[in-house]
C-alpha cells in the first residue's frame, strides 16, 4: 500500500513517524515551517513537497508519484480536486472533533473555550468542503474540567496513531464503510490567531476560566492589559475572595500573593502570568 503523508506541526510530524514505522511512506507534501518533517524526509530519503499545493502547483509531484491513499494530518493548506483524484483508493482527513462539530481550525481550543464536556478526533474522506467527507471512525475523548489546550493536543498525539492504523487497516482489508456526515448539525469555527486571545472582564468567572485553559502553553496564552503593557495569562483558579457588585470588572481585589480579579459573579484567581516590562500589579487598580 503505497502511501502520501500531508502533515504539518508536531501533530503531523508524529502521525508521520508513526505512519512510516507501520506502513512505509511513498511520499510527503508539508510546509516550510514543519522543518521536523522536512528532516524526517530527507533522513528516510522520502521525496516530498514542499509549500502550498494549491492552484495546480503539485502537479508534476502527483504525476511522478502514485499512491493508494493520501492520509492529511494537521495540513494547513486547503487541499483542491487534484489531490484529492490522485490516489488510486481514498484521501483521507484526520480532524480533532467529533464532526461534524467543530468543523474548521483548532476545533479543541473551541471546545475547551464553549465549555465542551467531550470532544473526539475524526478520520474522513476529503472533499471539496472544509472538514464535511463521510465519517470513517471517530474516537471519543472526555474533556475535564481542569483541562488545557495543550492537555488535549497531548491526548492527541497519543490517539492519532491508533486512529491511524485502525483506518488503514481498513482500507487494507477493503473494508472501509463512510457513513455521511449530516451536515444540518454541523458547526464551524475559524482560525484563531494569538490577537483573538483578549480577556473581557465583564465575561462571567466560568467563561474567563474556560478562555484561559484552552489557549495556554504551547499557545500563545489568554491576555488583557495592565497600564497598557500587556500582560499574558496561562492559568487561572476560581477565588472565594469578598468582593463589593459595584466595583469595575477587572479590579485587582488582592495583590498580596496571587493577583486576584474581579468578574461579575466572582474572583478569579491568576495562578501563572507573564507582563512586559516585568510590573509588579497593585491592588486598586485595573485590567483591561
């Protein structure tokens, strides 16, 4: 079975180890960022692709290399008509959500951020719509409450691989099944970039805490502003702390030990934080 990876990130880079130790690589398509992938390529002598494929560009590449499936993991371009065509049996997506929810890019930080109790990963045939082929298999996974982002992309880093080798164990056998996805249940979120990060204190303590978890470290971090330095948040706790209804949302409560902030309908506590220009927060004062 001859196999095309197209990867990018650590998720796709891992998917790509483990997809070449099980079953052989015949070739990459990544980006010019993914350099563990560029490096994993050329340490396996695998030819691949390197940048966007779109508007014809893999064209000599598809026709030089044929394939039996084509397996994306984390690609972040769009993948059009011609490489979907190219292999002899099926092109198929892997996708963090339980679609056809979540549709669109990082479907578990949205997840996280909407108070998601389960969230899962998709394997699926590609088509011309974004993340919307026939469901091959899907694995489930339990969001916690004390969960991060980073959390749930370890998670799955861990179940890629078994999703992975159950698909083309399939496709092996002949027996792959896609059920199509109703597409009348489905939802879409776009693609977050580290400005989309802005606490709002006038959210409620419950959305301010999901908002934190699910963009800490590896991303970038929730943030608001403190004297106009911003000031970039990765943990947060719930706080019993007293606080008066007709005080500002974001007042600092309690400096004495961990900032503790004022919402409209509690305190939050800031665990873990970084601020430019090395500040130290006085109570009185404000986030904003």
């Amino acid at each position: 079975m001859k196999i095309a990876v197209l990867a990018s990130g650590d998720l796709g880079y891992n998917a790509t180890q483990f997809a070449n130790k099980t079953y052989g690589i015949e070739c990459i398509l990544t980006d010019k960022r993914s350099e563990k992938i560029i490096d994993f390529a050329k340490s396996n002598s695998i030819v691949f692709f390197l940048g966007n494929p779109r508007g014809g560009k893999a064209g000599r590449f598809i026709g030089e290399n044929k394939i039996d499936v084509l397996l994306s993991v984390n690609y972040i371009y769009l993948i059009e008509q011609d490489l979907i065509d190219w292999p002899d049996k099926y092109a198929i997506n892997l996708h963090g959500s339980l679609l056809p929810r979540y549709r669109g890019r990082t479907p578990h930080v949205w997840a996280i951020i909407n108070n998601e109790s389960v969230t899962g990963i998709t394997a699926h045939l590609i088509d011309t719509g974004c993340d919307s082929g026939p469901v091959i298999e899907q694995i489930k996974i339990n969001i916690h409450e004390e969960q991060t982002g980073g959390d749930l992309l370890e998670i799955f880093n861990n179940e890629y691989p078994n999703l992975i080798a159950s698909v083309l164990d399939q496709v092996k056998k002949d027996s792959v099944n896609p059920i199509a996805q109703d597409h009348s249940q489905a939802t879409y979120f776009g693609k977050r970039t580290p400005d989309d990060g802005k606490i709002q204190w006038t959210w409620s303590k419950e959305r301010i805490y999901n908002w934190v978890r699910a963009q800490s470290r590896p991303y970038p971090g929730a943030f608001s502003f403190y004297r106009e330095n911003r000031i970039i948040i990765h943990k947060i706790k719930y706080s019993s702390h007293g606080f008066d209804y007709n005080d500002n949302n974001g007042l600092l409560i309690n400096t004495d030990q961990n900032p503790i902030i004022k919402t409209p309908n509690g305190c939050v506590e800031i665990i873990d934080y970084i601020i430019e220009e090395d500040l130290e927060l006085t109570k009185g004062e404000s986030l904003s």
